[in-house]
C-alpha cells in the first residue's frame, strides 16, 4: 500500500465538518432571534401595562393608551382587562421567520397602584 491510496480522504470529513458548523450556526441564530423576539414582546407589555396604568389614574382610556405603546414598539394589543385601578394587557410580537420558524410571540403584563 502506497500512501496514494489515502488521497482525498480529508475531503468528506471536511465537508461533513462545515454542514455541521453551518446547521449548528443556523440553529443558534434562530434560537437568538426567538429570544430577542420574546424580550421585545415581554418590553412592550411591561411598557402598554404602565401607559394603561398611568391612563387609569388620569381618567383616560387605558386600553386606548396601552395599544398607543405596544404599536410604538412593533407590537399589537390582543388583550385588555381593567380590573378596578389594576390593568392587564397582553401583547402579540411577530417572531423571525426563519427555517420554517411563522410563531408570533407574545407576552402579558399586570401594573397598577401598589
């Protein structure tokens, strides 16, 4: 056996070695941008309960003051509850639609007077 016969052998282990890397960086970022994704919805719901908490205390329209904030942060009202001074509000943000990924993600925040 001469050494010949081993030419090219690095060739697939490499090739497997770069899909791994590549399917493996694939996987990585979409699990990063679900976890942008869900911070940004849990943000603007903690931000639209504050806005409809502060709206209560003055009189006005909660609900309306909480959508107002979630849509200046990208994201959509889906539900609104005033329960005496205390407001709940629950938020739907679009998540990356990556390999297949279409989940919208969504978050729910309480705030009120202490």
């Amino acid at each position: 056996m001469t050494r010949h016969d081993e030419r090219g052998s690095a060739i697939p282990f490499t090739v497997a070695c770069v899909a791994l890397l590549l399917l493996v960086g694939s996987a990585l970022g979409v699990v990063a941008a679900m976890v942008r994704a869900h911070r940004a919805a849990q943000s603007a719901a903690d931000l639209a309960a504050l806005a409809a908490a502060s709206a209560v205390a003055t009189g006005d329209d909660p609900c309306a003051a909480g959508a107002d904030v979630a849509a200046a942060n990208d994201a959509l009202v889906t539900s609104c509850a005033l329960a005496g001074r205390e407001v709940t509000v629950q938020v739907v943000v679009e998540g990356p639609h990556w390999l297949g990924q279409s989940a919208d993600l969504t978050a729910e925040a309480r705030a009120g007077p202490a």
